[in-house]
C-alpha cells in the first residue's frame, strides 16, 4: 500500500512511469521497525491492554456502551463487546471515507460514543506508538540517521529532495521522537490519563494521523546557515524539540537534539534495544 501511494503521488506530480524502491518488510529497519523489535512489542502490548482495560471500567466509556446498546436494540441484559464497539466506529469511519454513507454503521454512532472511540484509539497509539516509551524513541534511531544524511547530501550535492511512504506507525514515533508531543507528558500520569478522557490532549489521531498523513521538512540556505521548516499535514510546526520554539530551526540545532539517536543508529546498538532477555 505504501508502494502504491508512492506511485499515485509521484504521477499526481507529473512524474511519468515513476520507478519506486520498496524495502521487504522484515527489512526495513528505516521505515517499519515496529515489526522488527520483540522488546518493544512485549512491552508496549502489555501497556495498551493495562490503560484500555481501566478505561473501559470508566463510567465514561460504560455510559457511552450504555448507548450503544440502545441503538443496537439489544435485549436487556446483552452488552456489545469492547471489539464491537470500536469495530462499528471503524466501520463507520469507512461507510464515510469510501461511499459518503452515514446511513449504516454511522446510525449506531452518537457525539460521546464518538469521543469515547476516538479516545480509546489516542490511548493505544499513544501507549504502543507514541511518546508513552523511551524504546519508541529510540528504534527510531535508522530513520534519523537516513533523514540527516539526506539533508547533509541534498544541500551539499544540489538534490531536489527525497520521498518516502509508509504508515501511521511510522509517522507517530517520529513525531514523538521529535517531541511534537512533550506536552502530554508533562502530566503526573507521565502520559494520557486512562482513568478520564483528556479533553485538552494535543496528541490526537483524528488531527496528526488522517488519512494520507505527512511530514515535510523544508531545507533553506540562509546566509550559509541550514535552516529547517517542519510541516505536519501542510502546517507549519514550531513545537520541534531542540528549536527553540522557532519555525526556522537551525539544523545543527536539530542534529544536535537527536544526537543520541543518531549514536544509536548501529546494528548493534538497536538489535540489544530490542533482544528479549
């Protein structure tokens, strides 16, 4: 699918008979490195099922069930299951997407139960994905490594840019790592709270992970001074850790706020990230 939104881009662009390189998926340690890390699958997994269980034991999340039932027409007495519930709101997010119709599994769907699921989605992003733990961070660490060197060579060799296409599981880490959501954990939780919804969140998947999410990082020449202008779904960001809230960010700023990643980005280093002890 990454390939394939490659491909539709690139001919948007009026790009002609675009050639595409795509990586294996148990390759690809710039791009997926979620399906190659056993430590961070045990622990974020773990992590997700504990935070989403004590939401669902909410009288929030149980208010919300309560009307989901109602439109269900259940018999007294039946309750849908947690995977019914957020499996109808998916649903009716694609009855949208692909035909425009909110007749179907969008009758099901009222304002809470909407915020509920949207929530219970930020929750497990949040918690496997996000900024929840160091290791999300760090096997980050081939994709920074490749995006420097890729700066470092287009400014120097006169490269118009470079294009790369993945999913949401890669985009969140990355912003994450660039601290686009430290305000989130600033909380005494250290993250988003399963115990009540948290209205004023800044990381939300419905605003930063739609579909066709992007990142773009601008690179300028200024007085010969790199500069960097980071946007997230064409708007302009200045929350970049290591920027000092500035929207032009000095690359070596930058380089310098991912230095560790950038130490970490050996095969060695990475395969002890994430070995299972």
């Amino acid at each position: 699918r990454a390939g394939q939104s490659a491909t539709s881009f690139l001919q948007g662009a009026g790009v002609q008979s675009p050639f595409v390189v795509m990586v294996p998926v148990d390759e690809d340690r710039g791009m997926r490195f979620y399906d190659s890390c056993d430590a961070w699958d045990l622990q974020t997994n773990a992590a997700v099922d504990e935070v989403v269980n004590t939401y669902v034991a909410t009288e929030e999340f149980q208010s919300a069930l309560k009307q989901f039932n109602s439109l269900l027409k259940l018999p007294s007495g039946i309750k849908a299951s947690l995977s019914q519930f957020t499996s109808s709101f998916e649903a009716c997010a694609y009855d949208l997407i692909l035909s425009d119709d909110d007749s179907k599994f969008c009758s099901l769907m009222s304002e809470e139960i909407v915020q509920v699921n949207q929530y219970i989605t930020d929750l497990k992003k949040f918690y496997q994905y996000g900024p929840a733990f160091e290791i999300s961070r760090n096997f980050t660490a081939h994709l920074f490594k490749d995006l420097v060197e890729s700066i470092e060579m287009g400014v120097e060799g006169g490269f118009k840019g470079t294009l790369r296409f993945a999913h949401a599981e890669t985009v969140i880490p990355f912003l994450s790592a660039i601290g686009v959501f430290d305000a989130d954990m600033l909380g005494e939780g250290g993250g988003l709270s399963p115990e009540k919804r948290d209205e004023e969140r800044v990381f939300k998947s419905s605003k930063f992970f739609p579909f066709a999410a992007n990142v773009v990082i601008e690179v300028y020449e200024c007085y010969g001074d790199k500069r960097l202008k980071f946007l997230v779904n064409e708007n302009e960001i200045s929350s970049v850790r290591g920027c000092g809230g500035e929207v032009y960010c000095r690359f070596g700023d930058f380089k310098a706020s991912v230095k560790d990643l950038l130490e970490l980005a050996d095969e060695f280093s990475l395969l002890e990230i994430c070995k299972v002890i």
